[in-house]
C-alpha cells in the first residue's frame, strides 16, 4: 500500500541522484537501518544500498530495477561520517553529516554500526570530488597575459 501522501502527490518519479545507477545488482553493501525522518522526526527502519558513491533507502529489502529508492545521499556531499550514540543516547547510533544537515541512523549491532561507517566512510573518500586538471589555474600564464599589452 503506497502512503497517502504518495497517492495524493501521484505515483513517485526516481530521485534525480539515483539516475544511473543499478542499485538492484552487486551493490558494496546492503542491510537495515533505523533512520530519522527528514521532516518529521519518527524513526523508521529502512532498506539501505550503498553503491557508486549513493547511498539509497527503501521500505522493502526486495530491490529490483523497478524499485524506486526512498531517498537518496551523495556521499560526495557528506563531510563526516561517526558514532552517534552520546548525541542520541541510543546504542549503535551514527551521524553522516553534510553541509546542511545532520543524518541519523542506528544500526542493529556494534559490528553492523562500524561496517556502516567503515563503507560509508570508503565510499566518501573515492567519491569526493578532487581538483580535475582544467581547474588548475596557471599562475604564470595568467601574470604573463596580464603584464602584456592589449592591442
């Protein structure tokens, strides 16, 4: 049964970030999280997939090609990923942290907690975006064509 703010708003479209990637095959890791709701803050255990540097949510563990994630975090965006359990006061907690906002999360063990961080972690350093060449400004170049004269 779909919620009732899905059926009033239409079926879901796919996230924007999600597009491109095959969350249904080999993904790098799969399992259950509790996560905080983004607007109202209830606790819900989700189906997380982490793959290609997303990490996607959905309600049911069964993902297939026609699944349509949740919800879906760039980890390229996320500064932090850490344990979380003295800010929440609940065990086996974790924040991933962006910019904008805080995330989060509790696992169902220690070792779940620390596999997440560990992937999640991973996954933010291979996908965080680095200096590409053509944004290298050539520092000499630049003063030589500022100190010779415009005709």
């Amino acid at each position: 049964m779909t919620s009732l703010w899905r059926a009033v708003l239409g079926s879901p479209a796919m996230p924007e970030e999600a597009a491109g990637v095959e969350f249904w095959s080999n993904p790098e890791r799969t399992g259950w999280l509790t996560k905080q709701g983004e607007y109202i803050k209830t606790w819900r255990r989700r189906w997380f997939v982490l793959k290609l540097g997303k990490l996607l949510w959905f309600k049911d563990p069964v993902v297939t090609r026609a699944s349509i994630p949740r919800g879906v975090i760039p980890v390229a965006s996320c500064l932090t990923v850490k344990g979380a359990e003295d800010v929440l006061n609940r065990q086996f907690a974790f924040e991933l942290s962006t910019p904008r906002e805080t995330m989060y999360f509790i696992a169902d063990s220690e070792k779940e907690k620390e596999e997440w961080i560990n992937s999640i972690g991973r996954s933010i350093v291979q996908h965080s975006r680095s200096v590409t060449d053509e944004e290298v400004v050539d520092y000499d170049s630049t003063r030589a064509a500022a100190a010779s004269p415009k005709q």
